[in-house]
C-alpha cells in the first residue's frame, strides 16, 4: 500500500524528541500471486500536529490519516534529505511492550526470536 495516506502501517521503534515524535514504521502488500506480504515502505517519519499526542507505542499497528513528504537541499554537503511527516493517525490495535524498559528502543526485545524480521 505504501507511504500515503489511509494506509496501514506497523511501529517497530518510537522516540520522543523535542516537539515532535519519530517513529520507525513499514506498510506492506498482500502478493496476489504468492500470498505472501510484501514490504513496500520501510523508514522513518515524524510524528506532528494531531499525531504526536497519540499515544503510539511499538507493536501498534497505525492507519495514516494525513501525511506528506517534504525535501529539502544541503549546498553545503550537496545533500537532499527527504522528511516523511505524519500529521494525524489512527491507532488501529494497541499492542503490549516487549518490556518496560526505556532505553530508546521503544520497549523491543531485539533478541527476540519471534520477531518477524
């Protein structure tokens, strides 16, 4: 489905900064002729407006209510970087931490055996 809004996507890892909230997410397709998901986006975004105080936690699983990407150009290190930006979601299924930890992680056990990557 993609990076676009009413999609569905997973939250793998979320970090609260200054103002806004990053998360690590993937969205995925179902193969018509495998039957199998398919990642079809991977990455990060940034969590604004109504999206930052939704209480997102790793697991969730999220629908994209309003998003857009943005780029911008570094002249100085000849760069572009590109900014994926969600501004309003819906919590589709609340997920329980793999721990309480708070080590950045957003509560995942990386060691896990079980997790799906």
């Amino acid at each position: 489905m993609g990076f676009k809004n009413n999609a569905y996507a997973k939250v793998w890892d979320v970090e609260k900064r200054d103002g806004y909230v990053n998360i690590r997410m993937s969205t995925s397709y179902k193969d018509k002729n495998t039957e199998e998901y398919k990642t079809d986006f991977s990455g990060f975004a940034k969590l604004l407006g109504g999206a930052k105080d939704k209480p997102v936690i790793v697991g969730d699983r999220i629908k994209i209510i309003s998003c857009e990407v943005k780029n911008k150009y570094n002249k100085e290190r000849r760069t572009t970087y590109t900014d994926y930006i969600i501004w309003d979601l819906e919590i589709q299924s609340e997920a329980t931490p793999y721990n309480t930890n708070n080590s950045g992680s957003g509560g995942v056990d990386w060691d896990d055996p079980d997790l799906p990557f």
